[in-house]
C-alpha cells in the first residue's frame, strides 16, 4: 500500500497567495470509495485543536492504483505561526476512504522562510513612530 | 525537482488490547443496562397511561367522595371518589379517580377531586374492557414520557462507548500508519456543535422546566395572593411528618386549618408558595410548634375560588432558591446560542477579499467590547445569581445560630463565598460609578489595517474628560487559547506584542488627538477559530482621581501582507 504527494517545487516553504501543485499517488490493495487530497491548516499547542479545510480534490472510485496532478492557490492566511500558547501549521494530506489511510506532507505558509514566530518579538519594536496632537480634521 | 516530505507521524495507537476492551464495555454495559431498563420502565408506563385514552365511557353515579389520609408522611392524603357502573348486566364499584397512584402531600390537590364528584352526581368513567371491575373516572396525558430522554442519556453514552471500544480504527492493523488530522475537520465540526446544540438544548429544557416550578408558579402565587382576603382559620391539626430518602430523614410542618367562606367550610395544608416544603426537623418542628391543633390563626382567601387560600403570603428567603435553575437555564441558552453562531461561522465567507478591500479603505468607528449598560446588567445578573444561591446556605447558618444549635462546619465552609458575593456587590456599585465616566470615542483608519502599514487612532471623549488626569493607549496584539480542563472550560491569553500610541497627562491631549504607528510585518495578523485565536486590539486606559478609571477594550482586524506586496508582478 502506498500514498504519495509529490509537491512541485523544491521547498516545503509557499508564500501566501501563491499557487501549491504537484501529484498525488496512490498504489493500494483494493480500489478505495474515493482518495481526497486536502489542503488544511491545524492548531496546536494549549488550545483545543482547530482543523479547517481550505481546499480539496475529491477522486470518486477510482482504480486501486493511480495518480492524479493538482494545483491548489493557497489564501493571504492564515500564517503559519508559532507562539506562547498556539501552533498553526499548514499540510496537505492524502486520504483514502472510507478506510482513512493517509500520507500527510507539511507546508510552511508564510512571507518568509518560517514559520512567524510570535514569542521572538518584543516590545515596541523599530519602525514606530509617534504623533500626539490634535486631530487635523 | 520533486519533493517528498514524510510525516513521519504515527500518534495513531496500535490498538487497543482485547482486556482493555472488554473492561471498557463492562464498564459501559452499567450504563447500557440500567439505562435501557429504565427506558422500558418509562415507556411502558407511558403506554399503559395512553391506553386509558381509548378504555370505553360508561356512565356512573358518585357514591362518595372525600379525602383520606394514607398513612403514608410524604404523601398524606389521597382523593377518594367511590363511584358505581353496570356493564352487562352486572354492577361494579371502583374508586379510582385516575390509572395509578394520586396520592399528594398537599390536603388542597387530594380535594380537588372530590370537589368535582359530590355524592349522586352522575358521571362518565372509563372501564378496562379486560377486567370490568378496573375503572378510572379521569384520563391523564403520559408526562412521564417527556422523562424518558434521560435514561436515554445513559443508554447513548453506554453504547457510544461500547462502540468506540470496539469500532475499527481507520487504517488499524496496518504499521507506522498515520493519523489524518483534517478527517477531524470532516468529522469533528458538525459533530461537536450538535453535541453542544444537544446539551444546550437539554439545559434550556431542564433549567425552564425547573424555573417554572421552582421561580415563575412560587411568584405567581406571591403576586396574587396581594389581593387575597384575610379570614379567621381553626388549626384542625399539625403534624410532623418525616421520611426516608436518599439523603437521610426529610421533615416536613403539615399544618391542616379550616376556614369558612360564604358558610361553607374548606380545609387545607397550604402553608406558602415556597417549592421547597420540606427541610430539616428543627424548622419543621418549630413550624408544629408555632402551630397547635385547635388554635385559632388567620388565612387569606382568594376571593374568586374560595377553596384556595395561604396561611403566610409574604416573602421568605426559601423562596430565593428559585434562582438556582436559572444559572442552568442561562448556560442553555448560551450553548444553544453558541453552537448556532459557531455553525454559521463555520460557513465560509464567500466575499471574504472584497470584505477586507471594503473596510481597509474606510475609517472606522471602534466599538468596546463591552457597553456601561452591559456591563451592569452582566455584573448584576452574576451578583444576584450567586448571591441567591449563597443566600439560602447563609440563612440556613443563620437560623441554626438564632436557635443556639450553630452548624460550624457550614458556618466556616461559606464565608469565601460570603466574601466574593460581597465583592460582587461591590463590583455592582463599581460599575454603576464607572458608567458616569467620559465615553472615549476611538476611530482608526484605514478601518482593518494591514501587516505592515501604518495605522492612524483618533480619539475623543463624551462627557466631562477634565476629570481624567492621565491617558494611555495601547496597541496590543496577544494569543487566545481555549480549552477544556474536566467539566471546565478555560481561555488564556498571551500578549505578544504591545505598542503605546498614547501616554500623557497633558489635559489638552487627553481630550482629542491622534497618533500613528507602523504594525510590524513580521508578526501575525488577526487569525479567529472556534478554540484559538489572535486577537488585536485598542487599551484605552484613562486615570481618574478617587474614582474608577475610564478602561476599554476595542479589538480590531490585523488584515495579512497585501496579495501584490507578496507576489509583486
């Protein structure tokens, strides 16, 4: 039995907005009521897990052993993110059903190279600026 | 180059062991069995209540009707209608009014009956047409099948686990298999908001049920007994009843006075309205006390049926406990509330882009999270309810001294609770002070700013802003967690970002203004899901001297980096 993604590009990190392609395999003993790739976010950390699908490919009976290429434009957010009490990351997971066999791929969704790190950022940081007075109305 | 990322995840247990299972369903089978006795109890009791419904009339004379004490000290009195009927030729007698037990503590209820079957009267009863001899001359509706869902309760919870003990995980029996979380997603979401729309429901219907008893049908009483008459009454006889339960000895005053209108005598043991008639066996016994047979008393009568009357029509702190179901009734309506607005949450929002473009352009006016009058209410709503519940321990601590018996244990055991009802008193009148404070009005533009931008707060005051002497405002971003812990549910909060717009104690700065400040765009923007969740908001904090500080809070929408800013074209 084997699940597959194989995702298009050569970095697990995707800037928001852009697009998440690549192929779904699966070689399985039987054919399966239908295989699902879904692209979602989860949270973890001290909060009861929040899970939200954002997009899916549904293949409805299809053979025991196939492919299928897929395209998914990812949304501006959420981040994925890192602080005190939440996790949030991104994945795409393969799912054969009804049985639930499953091969997850993690993604990194985010403006830079990470995951944003929240606990990292202190107070007041550089590039604020302050005006008091009254309002120019 | 292709890419394949492993999970590398297996948090899936291999499975359970065959003895864990079977503990588990003995375990669950206690709930599965007593439950669905239970259930057939219920149901087939119902079912034979219906039946009555469709027993064939006869026509009957009423022999004799009265009241007859059963022996019985919880429920006294019994109605007795002897009524006769001929069916084929041959006479019966029965004096049953209705199929089953129509025993009551209260003299008034027993009555009623025979008030409505005097001697001669002619009648219709309903015969069994199995055993012509089993006659009822009333038909009930099956109440008790609105019971039926909580031993069903059990019944789902003993086969849910019985289930889950057994189900096939997906994937099981096959190694290093893993877990998929977005199947939650699938699975999870419709049904723990039917889960919470469920139990909502069943604390709305528990709570109603038991404040109408408890809260509307006492007041009721209270309110139109204000216009009831006052009669001369004879105490016929006081006893003390007592009998077992679950919790010990339960005693009650059964005070039986007679009183005479229009020169007709009526008899009855209402004492109050009070739900709660029985209690211990020091206040029950100085109720007797109070109340020797043969005394004379007075009562006061409705004048428009005279046969209900009150011996003691004002207010007593028993009646306080009336409140208690109202807590259940509220957490109901929340759930129910709750489960509805997750559901339409949970709906995606089709224009969600064009939304965010709407208000990124727009000033917008910030709401606090809280208005002055909500606050009261919410805070008064809180004092009152705790307080009542407290109220009734405390008066019972209380009575105890007042009669030289103190009960210590529940004397000490109140007073951290004595002390936040009081603080919530306090809160109360703290609010109340604090809702005469300045109204800040707080506007930012653009209305949900961006990672990244520069966000502009103006703000200005209702009311008399020279009382404030010092003003501070903070952007603040932080992390908001919830989760359950047993029966409970917590949120926790973690700021991790703070920015200070505003901190002056110049009065002409305090009054209008306006400040600036960049949003960083490596942090995280506004993020809201059912359990988690990244809150940005506006702390306006105004000090005033000797009074409570203007304090509110404006939460507002951290929108993400800009599509164009991200993938430049």
């Amino acid at each position: 039995m084997t699940l597959r993604i194989d995702i298009t590009h050569d970095r697990q990190w995707h800037l928001p907005g852009e697009n998440v392609s690549g192929r779904a395999v699966w070689n399985l003993d039987a054919a399966p009521e239908a295989v699902e790739l879904r692209l979602f976010w989860h949270t973890s950390g001290k909060g009861t897990q929040d899970v939200e699908i954002v997009k899916d490919l549904r293949i409805d009976n299809p053979a025991a052993s196939g492919e299928r290429d897929f395209s998914f434009s990812l949304p501006l957010g959420p981040y994925s993110f890192s602080g005190s009490l939440i996790t949030l990351a991104w994945a795409l997971e393969l799912v054969a059903l009804p049985g639930g066999d499953t091969e997850r791929v993690q993604l990194v969704v985010a403006p830079v190279p990470a995951e944003i790190r929240l606990e990292s950022l202190g107070r007041g940081p550089a590039g604020h600026s302050i005006h008091i007075g009254p309002s120019k109305r | 180059m292709k890419l394949k990322i492993g999970s590398g995840s297996s948090s899936r247990l291999d499975g359970r062991s065959a003895a864990g299972k079977g503990c588990l369903t003995l375990f669950f089978l206690v709930f599965l069995l007593m439950g669905s006795a239970f259930t057939i109890i219920i149901i087939g009791e119902a079912v034979r209540e219906t039946a009555v419904w469709f027993w064939p009339e006869v026509d009957c004379t009423v022999i004799s009707s009265g009241v007859e004490e059963t022996g019985d000290d919880e429920d006294p009195y019994a109605p007795v209608v002897v009524f006769e009927y001929r069916i084929d030729g041959r006479n019966y007698e029965s004096h049953k009014v209705v199929r089953g037990s129509s025993t009551s503590s209260s003299y008034d209820k027993a009555r009623t009956p025979s008030d409505r079957y005097p001697p001669g009267s002619r009648a219709t009863c309903r015969v069994n047409p199995d055993i012509p001899g089993d006659a009822v001359l009333e038909r009930r509706l099956p109440w008790i099948a609105l019971v039926v869902f909580l031993p069903l309760i059990f019944v789902a919870v003993g086969g849910g686990g019985i289930y889950a003990a057994w189900k096939r995980d997906p994937g099981s029996g096959t190694p290093a298999q893993t877990e998929s979380i977005s199947q939650r997603a699938r699975l999870g979401s419709g049904l723990s908001r039917k889960i919470a729309l469920a139990m909502g429901l069943l604390f709305t219907a528990v709570g109603g049920s038991l404040s109408v008893f408890l809260l509307i049908l006492p007041a009721a009483g209270l309110v139109s007994a204000v216009s009831w008459v006052e009669h001369p009454a004879t105490i016929r006889a006081s006893t003390l009843r007592s009998w077992s339960t679950d919790d010990g000895t339960s005693y009650r005053a059964d005070v039986l006075y007679e009183y005479t209108v229009e020169g007709r005598t009526w008899i009855s043991n209402r004492r109050d309205f009070s739900p709660m008639s029985s209690g211990g066996y020091a206040g029950a016994k100085a109720v007797v006390d109070m109340h020797q047979a043969g005394n004379s008393t007075t009562c006061f009568v409705d004048p428009g049926n005279p046969s209900r009357s009150v011996l003691d029509r004002g207010f007593r702190p028993q009646y306080l406990i009336g409140l208690f179901p109202l807590a259940f009734l509220l957490a109901g309506l929340g759930l129910t509330a709750h489960s509805f607005r997750s559901r339409l949450q949970s709906v995606p929002e089709i224009s969600e882009q064009a939304h965010h473009a709407e208000i990124y352009a727009a000033q917008l006016d910030l709401k606090p999270d809280a208005g002055p009058v909500a606050k009261i209410v919410g805070m008064g709503i809180f004092a009152a309810v705790w307080n009542g519940i407290i109220s009734i321990f405390v008066w019972q601590a209380v009575q105890g001294i007042r009669r030289g018996d103190p009960e210590w244990a529940l004397t000490i055991f109140l007073i951290p609770f004595v002390l936040v009802g009081l603080a919530l008193i306090g809160g109360v009148f703290y609010t109340i002070l604090a809702s005469f404070n300045p109204r800040p009005r707080l506007t930012i533009s653009p209305g949900a700013p961006r990672l990244g931008t520069r966000l502009r707060a103006e703000w200005s005051f209702r009311g008399q802003v020279k009382r404030i002497h010092h003003l501070r405002i903070v952007l603040e971003g932080h992390e908001k967690a919830t989760y359950r812990r047993g029966t409970d549910t917590h949120t926790d909060r973690e700021a991790f970002i703070s920015l200070d717009l505003v901190d002056t104690s110049s009065e002409w700065e305090i009054a209008r203004g306006s400040a600036d400040v960049e949003i960083p765009e490596d942090t995280m923007h506004s993020f809201n899901a059912t359990n988690n969740a990244v809150v940005w908001s506006l702390h306006l904090q105004g000090e005033i001297a000797r009074w409570p500080d203007v304090s509110e809070t404006f939460d507002m929408e951290v929108l993400p980096l800009a599509r164009e800013r991200l993938l430049p074209r």
